[in-house]
C-alpha cells in the first residue's frame, strides 16, 4: 500500500476486528510474527494483509478495465473480476505466510553454525569457564545469528534478569528446534545444580548422532535425483535436439538460431530450479 508504516497500520488498526477472526483461523501467523522479530500485531498484520491485497487487487482490476475500454470489448468482464479476485486472494494468503520466511531464514542461520557454536560452549566450560563467560564467549566468536542470541542474553542478564529467565525468554522467541532443546536442557542443568559439561556433551552427541542419520537419509535420496538430473539436463534436451533435427530435415520445420537458443536458455532454467531444489533436500548444519 502506497502509505508510511505507522498510517498503514493506524488504518490496519479500525479493521483490527477482522484481523482478530483472521488469527483464530490462521493462529500460526502469531508464533511466526513473533519468532521473525517483525514489529507487528498479530491482529493488525492480518487486518493489513486483507487492505493491501483489496488494494492491489483493484489495481489489477483497474488496468484490466482500462484494457476493455481501450478495446471495446466488454465481454471480459466476468473473466476480469474473476482474475481480480484469484489475484486479491493470492495477495492475502502470500501476506499470511510471508513471515514464515523469515522464520526459515532464521532458522538456517542459526543452525547452519550451531554445532561450531556447541562445541565452543562445551570446551569453554570443560576447560573451567563458568557458564555465563563461555556464553559471552559464544556471543564474540562470530557465529552469526546464534551469537547475536547469546548476546541479547548477555546484556539481559547485565541488566538484572537472572540468567534461566533470560535463557527461558531466549529459546521462547528462537525458531530454531535445535536450539530451543540445548537451550531448555541448559536451564535444567542450572536449576538442578548438575554438571554443564556432561549436559552440554549429551546434547553435542545427540544432535551429532541425528546429522549423521539425515546425511545418510540424504545420501540414499541422492542417488534417484542425481540420475534424475542427468536425464533433465543431458539426456532429454539431447533427445530433443535430435529430434527438432530429424523433423526439419523431413518437413517444413526448421531449426532456427532463436529455437535453439530458447532450448538452451530452458535447459539452463530447468538445471538452477533443480539445482535449488536439491539444495533445500540438504541438511543445514556443517561439520
């Protein structure tokens, strides 16, 4: 919608009743505002998406109506509104889901480095570090989102939670399963006074056992979709050349320089679409 933030959402908020029914029917866009760090109401959010795709659903509307008044041809009417609406509703939904983007996204950030970050915590307080050093440790080193974390931890603990509260609130707004479970075990282990070494290296030979079961999942799975790939981006558009080949030497058909090109320009398409495809098979987290 062409309006600033805070107007969008003073206008979101007069329509705030529908977003409420929204979230009753739709309750997972609550957790997903929320573990995506985005700045909204769950109820505003939804009221928002249904005014901006009402928005740009009459735009669509309105460019289709400026065609049938340029052509003169009326009988679009019906197939316009039609469109207009799947458009409307498509809008809506996307709108509903677009958080859970960001989810993912933080989700692989963080668990793309969570056994480095592990491993480090584990060594640190092996090594006699007490647990809120190894953390500040943690949130220095680098690693990503997972240090940021550890970070926003830190400054609470500093500013007077005490530090099961703060890693309480930690694994309740992280997105990550992974680390919401060393999280919750790590709080625990403070609360009953056990060892955080033999914790903490627990759940290090946990998560290592599981990676090392979805890479051999992964490892079976790759085979079909590596002779797959192989038959999309070598054999068929082999076959497929051959074949326009063959026709234009027996018909009128021939095999231009822009057919070829177009067959070689859809072949490259198909090899980065599977290609990404494969990459969302693969596990997260590196060794």
């Amino acid at each position: 919608m062409p309006l600033r933030r805070d107007r969008a959402l003073k206008l979101a908020g007069q329509f705030s009743f529908i977003g409420y029914q929204i979230t009753k029917i739709y309750p997972s866009v609550i957790a997903d505002l929320a573990q995506a760090e985005m700045k909204y109401n769950p109820e505003e959010y939804s009221a928002l998406s249904v005014l901006s795709a009402i928005y740009q659903g009459v735009l669509v509307f309105g460019a289709l109506l400026v065609v049938m008044v340029l052509t003169r041809n009326w009988a679009l009417m019906d197939v316009s509104i039609a469109m207009a609406a799947l458009f409307t509703a498509f809008m809506f939904f996307r709108s509903l889901v677009y958080p859970s983007y960001f989810v993912k996204k933080r989700v692989y950030e963080i668990e793309k480095n969570f056994l480095y970050a592990l491993r480090h915590l584990l060594i640190q307080v092996r090594g006699g570090t007490p647990v809120f050093n190894s953390m500040v440790s943690v949130s220095e080193a680098g690693y990503g989102e997972i240090s940021t974390e550890f970070l926003r931890v830190i400054r609470e603990i500093n500013s007077g939670k005490s530090m099961t509260e703060a890693l309480e609130r930690m694994a309740l707004r992280n997105p990550s399963a992974y680390l919401r479970r060393m999280i919750w075990q790590m709080v625990n282990a403070l609360r009953t006074g056990t060892d955080m070494g033999k914790t903490l290296q627990v759940i290090l030979d946990q998560f290592t056992a599981e990676q090392r079961v979805l890479l051999q999942k992964f490892a079976k799975e790759l085979g079909p979709w590596a002779m797959m790939y192989m038959m999309v981006t070598v054999i068929f558009p082999t076959l497929g050349i051959t074949l326009f080949l063959i026709l234009s030497s027996m018909s009128s058909f021939k095999l231009t320089d822009p057919v070829l090109f177009s067959f070689i320009g859809l072949s490259v398409v198909i090899q980065y679409f599977f290609i990404q495809f494969l990459k969302t098979k693969r596990p997260v987290m590196r060794w």
